[in-house]
C-alpha cells in the first residue's frame, strides 16, 4: 500500500469524493437519475427513512474511567470495524455477523482489562496482543483449525491453526499490533489520546475557519496504517477511507448531544458515506447502482445478476412490514455472497459513495409537491444519515436480510 500516493494535504475529503467517482466513470458502472428518483420516491425508503436514519450501532454498555478512557474504546472500536467478508464462517462460528464479533471482542478484550489483566487497548498491549488471546477473547478457539491429511500414515488427520476464522482472528491481531507500534512511535499511550490530540487540532482549524474533520482525517490516516483505506485502480489511486470517517462521526454521535462536550466534536454532516460491503451491494440490489454496463475486463456485469430481474426490483422497492429485531434473534445462516478483487471491491465502494453524494443532491431538489405524504425531510438528507439508513434497513427486512453482499477476504478496511 505504501507505493500508493496519500491525497494532498487539506484536500482529503474532496479526493474521496473525486477518486470514486473518476473510478466508477472509468468502470462505466452507471447510476441514473432515474434510477435514483425512483429509489428516493419508492414506499420502501419514504415509509422507513426517518425511523432508520440515526441508527448507527456503536453504543457501548461498558462503565468508564475517564474520558479518554471511552474515546479510546470507541476510537478502538471503529479501527477494528471490518470483518465483512468474514461474514459467514463468523455466523457459523458464533451465530453473530462480523461487526457484532467485533464489538463483543472490544467489550471483552475492555472488560478483562478493567479487571485488572493486561490492559490490551493502550499503546504497549495493542502491539502485544497476540492471535492466540484474540481468538480466546472472541471465543472462536474452537474454531481456529483445519483437519488435513497426516503427510505419513494413512488415513490419520492433523489438526493445524487455519481456516477462515483463523483468518480474520490473524488480521486483527496484526491490525492492533501495528496500531501500537505507531502510537509508540508518536510518543502516545493509547489511540484515545492519538484522536484527542486530532481533535483539538481539528478545533483549532474550525476557529480559523477551516473544515475540523479535514485536518481530524489527515492525522488520522498519516499517523495510522490501517487507517489507509485505499487501492490503486486503472492504476489510479482510490480513496475510502471509511473507519478513518466513521471513527468522527461515531465521536460526533456519542458527544454531539452534549451542551458541554467532554471532548471537541466534529462536525459530520458532510461527509462521504463509510463505504463497506453492504451499502454497494444494497445500491445494486435497489436498482440504483447498475453493473450491467460496467468494464467485462474487472468482471463486474456479471455480479448479482438477480439484481436485473424489474418483479424482484419492484418487490424490493415496495413498502414491507418492519419485523425489527426479532429477525435478528433468528438464527439463520447467511449465503455468502460474490467473493471479490480488491479493484472489484473498490470499484464497487467508490460507485456507492459516489452514488450517495448523487442521491443527497438530486433529494434537495427533488420536486416532492405532488406526493400523498409529506415528503419535506428530504431536502435536509445527509450523507452519514443516508448511510445509517441502508445499513439499517439491510437487517430491519427479512427480504433484505437476504440479500447478498459481495465480500472480500483479508483485508482490514470493511
């Protein structure tokens, strides 16, 4: 990744947005305007966007030292928000998708160091945390081997470390490890106290009147690897940069309600969606993002073919009863959807950022008038709300807990 050149400085917002959408227009991956007006005016976002707009899941039920103590947890949680195209082998494992075995690990690895154990999020325990503890701390060790054939006597199997889970336990690992080696490095005790300082830097900027989250971005992702959220394609850097984003807005959600804020909050508004799996594959699926006339040289038009049946888009679109949580208490494995490239995974990431800046701005002017609901709120939409509202609805419906995502395996940035 090192060969890939960072944005230029003050300037790392506007190259997200203008990378992804150079990369979609070069992969011909088109996102009409009535494709989206169609998506905006359909039942099945009018009838749930308000309810699901501001659910984003990164509430923490856990007691606090201090501050910095809950910065550091939270900054610790959107670092390690990735794991989607371990899905599956997750749910098989322990019945839960990737972000909630994400979340349970930070609780644990939280929980036991309260109690006194190793504290495994300051800057020293991330860059000795071990895959063996992590596996132990998610409580997938049984789950962590492959049998293979003895190499001398037949018919006897070896269990070795492998496997997908084993996987994803080994990323992470390697993730905290190489967190703490560049907070040690820049002389900080934890990544809480990395982000404060950005944040007040951010502050700093904003008094000056410059943008907070440009100056909070940049530190974020200079001083820290796997913060880097880009690829080259057509040879063309990539900038997504989704946990980099998502760790200012989680602060700016669990801070922002305060009259006297405990730490400076970013103003998030504007910024670009956190672009992962499940939101492009959803466009796909919503009709908006259409693949069928995109680059055959990345094999793009021949992912999610069902997405071109107009019963099935019709169906998706139409309103449907909202069931909630309780479809999340059902146990059901999930299908794995199409494994990825790294250009494919990010033709398609770009395509749906650009695609949400399209959605925000055709909804401000969108002539709304004529409809039978007061359809107002629209002209108000944001980018991170529009966000919380597909990755909402991606599990609020039984049809689009069905859904597939497209996934792909060893990487730390979705």
């Amino acid at each position: 990744m090192s060969s890939i050149p960072l944005p230029p400085s003050g300037q790392y917002l506007r190259a997200v947005r203008e990378s992804s959408r150079a990369a979609r227009e070069k992969a011909n991956v088109t996102i009409s305007d009535e494709s989206i007006e169609r998506f905006l005016l359909s039942p099945a976002f009018t009838s749930t966007y308000t309810r699901l707009r501001k659910a984003h899941g990164m509430t923490m039920p856990l007691n606090f030292s201090s501050v910095v103590s809950e910065l550091n947890v939270l900054s610790v949680l959107s670092l390690l928000n990735f794991a989607s195209g371990y899905r599956v082998p997750l749910h098989q494992a322990t019945g839960r998708g990737a972000f909630d075995n994400i979340r349970a690990f930070v609780f644990s690895a939280y929980i036991s160091s309260s109690a006194g154990a190793e504290d495994y999020f300051s800057a020293r325990g991330m860059k000795e945390i071990t895959a063996t503890t992590v596996a132990d701390l998610m409580r997938v060790t049984h789950h962590i081997h492959v049998e293979r054939p003895h190499e001398k006597i037949p018919g006897v199997t070896v269990g070795e470390l492998g496997g997908p889970v084993w996987e994803i336990v080994q990323i992470i690992a390697k993730t905290l490890n190489e967190t703490g080696d560049a907070l040690i490095d820049g002389g900080y005790p934890d990544l809480g106290s990395f982000v404060l300082e950005a944040l007040k830097e951010g502050e700093k900027a904003k008094k000056a009147g410059g943008d907070e989250c440009e100056v909070a971005l940049e530190r974020f992702v200079r001083g820290i690897p796997a913060f880097r959220d880009m690829a080259l394609v057509y040879d063309q850097p990539v900038y997504c940069f989704k946990k980099a984003m998502l760790t200012l807005h989680a602060i700016a959600l669990r801070f922002g309600t305060s009259d006297t804020p405990a730490v400076p909050v970013p103003r998030t508004s504007h910024l670009p969606i956190f672009s992962d799996n499940v939101i492009p594959s959803l466009l796909v699926h919503l009709g908006v993002i259409d693949l069928s006339t995109a680059d055959p040289a990345l094999g793009l038009p021949t992912l999610f073919p069902e997405a071109r049946d107009p019963e099935r888009l019709s169906a998706l679109l139409a309103a449907a009863e909202p069931v909630g949580d309780v479809v999340a208490q059902i146990k059901t494995i999930p299908k794995e959807g199409p494994l990825l490239t790294v250009e494919q995974a990010f033709v398609l990431r770009a395509a749906a950022i650009d695609a949400c800046e399209l959605i925000v701005e055709k909804a401000k002017t969108l002539d709304v008038s004529g409809q039978t609901e007061d359809l107002s709120w629209m002209k108000d939409m944001t980018p991170p709300e529009l966000d919380a509202w597909i990755w909402a609805v991606a599990k609020d419906r039984p049809d689009y807990r069905k859904l597939e995502r497209f996934a792909l395996r060893n990487t730390a940035y979705f």
